[in-house]
C-alpha cells in the first residue's frame, strides 16, 4: 500500500525547486534511451544557438528600448527650451530697438517743441507720470522669493504643496502697498508698470504685461526716503513677515538711493480719446524737480 | 563557451541593426526579456547540473515568452495589465533568483 503523496502546491513548488522538472525528466528519458543521435544532436544544438541569439538580441533591443527613450524626450524639451530662449531674445532685442526708437522720438519731439517755443518739461512731467520714459531716483527694492519646496527626507523629493511660492496676488498687493506709500514708480523685474499694466497668472508663470516673470521677484520702487519704513510698517508689510515666517517665502525689503527705471512699452491706446476742455492749459505745472502724483488708476 | 559566443553574437546584431520597437509590442519588451533571462538561468542550472537538454531549453524560451507576453495581452484587454506584468515579473524573478541560488551553490559550493 502506497502512502497517498500530496503534491505540494505550486508556489511552494516553486520556491523550493525552480528548475523545469522537464529538465529531469529529459535526463531519464535520455538515460533509458541512450544517447541521442548525431543528427538530433546537431539539430538541437542550432536550436539553442538561435534562442542564446534571441535571447541577445531581446536583451540588446530592450537596452536601446530603454536608453534610447530617456534622450528622446529631453530632447525634445532641450529643443523647445532653446526655441523659447531665442524667441525671447529676440524679443529683447526688439524691446531694445524700440527703446532705441523712443528715445530718438522724443529727442526730436524736445528739439521741435523747442523751436515751436513751447514748453517740453511740461511734456517730460507727463511721461514720468504715465510711465512711458525712463526715470531715476531714490527709492526700494522688496524682493520675494519662492520658499524651497518641503522635502521629503526619505525620497528625497519635492512633496506636498508648496505654500511658500509668490503668486500674483502678492506682487498685486505689493505694488498696491507702494503706490500707496508714495511710489511714483515701480518695476517689477524690469517691467515697467504703467496706467494699463496687468500682473496676472498664466498657468504656474506670473506674466507682467504680458511678460513671463519668474523667482526672485525684484518689486523696483521710485519714491519717497521713508518708502521701505512704510513699507515694513504697513499692513501688508505686516502681513509678508507673517508668510515669511509661516510659509518660508523669503521677503526681504531695502532702501536703494539711486535707481534706474525703464520705460513701459508705449500703451497703444485704440479707442480712447482726449476729451477737449475749454480752458487748454497744461495739468503739471511744478518744476521738473517736483514729485509727480502718479496716478494709480486702472489697476 | 559555445552559448556564450551565440549570446554575444545576437548582441551584436541587436547592436548592429538597432531595431525600432513597434510601440503595439512595447509593454511586452520588458516581460519578454525576463521570461528569456529566466530560460537561460534555467538552462544553465540545469547544464551545471548535467541534466541540460536543447529541446527542454527551446521550448521553455519559446514557451516562456509567449506566455509571458499572452498573459500580458490578456490583462491589458481585461484592463489589469501592469498588476498581471507586475505578477508576470515577480513569479519570474523568483525563479530566476532560485535558479542563481543554485548556480552559486554549483559554482561556489556555498
């Protein structure tokens, strides 16, 4: 009487004796029968040859399969970063040639208003306070930063939300915060803020006037000495030194004595018109060392 | 030395011609590579072992792919395809790592 023998079942099976029973069973089948004959011996071998070369050639494919599509894609993205990188160059160097332009207009604009006998400071006052000629001063620079991105001490990883990044709302209220403190004007990463400028998101960029900004932002302010005080003791001063010390943003305001602020593009205006006034006389009347109130209408 | 020169040879041309992948028959690469890894560490245990037979070996390769590679179909159209890979991939490797064990045990006696 046979005692009754239980196969194991298969994943024991195979923790335990990983080789094909195939392989024994041959091995008996061949002992029983001999040795094999030449024929099936030369014929099996061929065999084996052609998997050992599928099996290379498997193993050569997977590895091109395998390197070959990391490159592909960061080529890809290498060839659009550069394609942006020229098309913002080229966007600068139209930039600078417009500046060119500009200031070659309202140089012989000066010299015809001067020979017409008319008052070009007047004129001069009018642009500093739109915000379409460059301007210097003394003034101060608030500076955001991203806050760096928790991490992850296992991975290593960026993890969760990063409640630390400048949003356009913050560089809103900055600017907000400087117009009321006195500012006559401000440059966001030197980006000249005019009557018509917009800061607003485009998906994860903060665009100035349609311009892509990204971190550090440099809030560049014209205005009085104390600005950077009233800036520090306003409210939103008060609240930017709460997000530093919550979030991580890191905020950091200074008082700069000369600074250089370039000229907004020129608000090409379509549909308004001046309206005319009985009494023609010019707005500023000030001398050209006089603070102009800047107009922080349309924002 | 024979099995190795074939090995080396099929690199070569994998090399040479650098084929391009369909991309229907991109998942089943991986799987592929591992079923034929697992027949090849099998035939050698079993050449160490002196119980090496060509017609067991061919047919294990041929076998192992093909199955690897329906089962893989098959959970892609049943829609569990990465979790039947993954499974594909572990009962795989499981053998290809007994089977080194045992080629280890051969080879180094330890």
């Amino acid at each position: 009487m046979t005692e009754r023998r239980y196969a194991s079942d298969f994943l024991t099976e195979m923790f335990n004796n990983p080789l094909d029973a195939g392989y024994a069973e041959a091995a008996r089948r061949r002992a029983e029968r001999g040795p094999d004959s030449a024929g099936r011996r030369i014929v099996g071998r061929g065999a084996r040859a052609l998997v050992l070369v599928a099996t290379g050639f498997l193993l050569m494919v997977a590895y091109h399969q395998t390197v070959a599509g990391q490159p592909e894609s960061s080529r890809v993205r290498a060839g659009l970063v550069a394609d942006v990188q020229a098309r913002q160059h080229e966007t600068d160097l139209l930039q600078q040639q417009a500046d060119r332009l500009r200031d070659d207009v309202s140089r012989q604009r000066d010299a015809a208003l001067a020979a017409a006998g008319t008052d070009a400071a007047a004129l001069n006052q009018l642009e500093l306070a739109t915000g379409t000629g460059r301007v210097r001063g003394p003034g101060t620079v608030v500076r955001l930063v991203d806050a760096t991105p928790p991490v992850d001490p296992v991975t290593g990883k960026a993890n969760g939300k990063n409640l630390g990044v400048v949003l356009d709302r913050d560089l809103q209220k900055v600017t907000n915060e400087l117009w009321h403190d006195g500012a006559e004007a401000i440059s966001i990463n030197g980006e000249r803020l005019s009557a018509t400028s917009t800061i607003r998101t485009a998906g994860s960029t903060i665009l100035v006037d349609f311009r892509p900004i990204s971190s550090p932002y440099l809030v560049t302010a014209i205005g009085p000495e104390d600005l950077d005080r009233r800036f520090t003791g306003s409210r939103t001063g008060q609240l930017f030194r709460a997000i530093a010390s919550q979030y991580g943003m890191q905020v950091s305001v200074n008082r700069v004595g000369d600074l250089t602020l370039p000229a907004a593009p020129d608000p090409q205006l379509h549909y308004a018109q001046p309206v005319p006034t009985d009494s023609p006389s010019t707005p500023v009347s000030g001398s050209p060392g006089s603070p102009v109130p800047s107009s922080p209408g349309g924002r | 030395m024979f099995a190795v020169l074939a090995l080396v040879v099929g690199v070569g041309l994998g090399a040479f011609f650098e084929p391009s992948v369909p991309l229907a028959l991109q998942p089943y690469l991986p799987i592929a590579v591992v079923a034929a890894l697992d027949a090849v560490f099998g035939g050698i245990r079993a050449k160490l072992d002196g119980v090496f037979d060509d017609k067991q070996f061919v047919v294990s390769f041929v076998s192992n792919v093909l199955v690897a590679g329906l089962i893989v179909f098959l959970g892609d159209k049943l829609g569990v395809g990465t979790q039947l890979s993954t499974g594909v991939v572990v009962v795989l490797g499981v053998r290809i790592f007994g089977n080194v064990a045992g080629i280890r045990r051969r080879l180094f006696r330890a």
